[in-house]
C-alpha cells in the first residue's frame, strides 16, 4: 500500500527530505504523499523512512490505494528507470 498522511500532521517538515522517492509534498493544511511515487521505501530501506522519523505517528497506510510488496518493487524499478 501506500502511505497517506492524516491530518494530525504537524507540518514539521522532517519527512519530505526523508523520502527517496520524493513522494511528499507541503499540501494545502499539511503534507501529502503521492500515492503514484510511494513505495513504503522499497527498493531503498527496510522499512517507511517518514514513519521512522514522524514525530506525531500520523502516517498509516493509505485504504484507498492496496498494493503487494510486489506492486511496489515494480513501482521503484518503473520509477528508477524513469530518473535514468
């Protein structure tokens, strides 16, 4: 799945340049994540490096947007190729 960000976000800007695949942007109340650029980190880290750092724990899995650890290897290696 991706991630999503809720809005107990406290815009403290630790998880944008966190990110490997700048999926996080400053929305209009808070930051949001892209759900086309968001792997949870795979193909980069063990594990979601914005709820790592996210002090207000505010990033769950997003419902709207169910993927396998499959389907986002697939999405980091189309993003890879994309940035090549």
């Amino acid at each position: 799945m991706a991630l999503i960000i809720t809005e107990e976000c406290i815009n403290c800007d630790v998880c944008e340049p966190a990110c490997p695949n700048e999926a996080i942007s400053l929305g209009p109340n808070y930051y949001v994540i892209d759900p086309n650029r968001c792997t949870e980190c795979v193909g980069h880290f063990e594990v979601p490096q914005c709820q790592l750092v996210c002090p207000v724990a505010c990033i769950p899995n997003d419902p709207q947007h169910p993927e396998s650890h499959e389907d986002l290897l697939a999405k980091y290696q189309r993003l890879i190729n994309q940035s090549g």
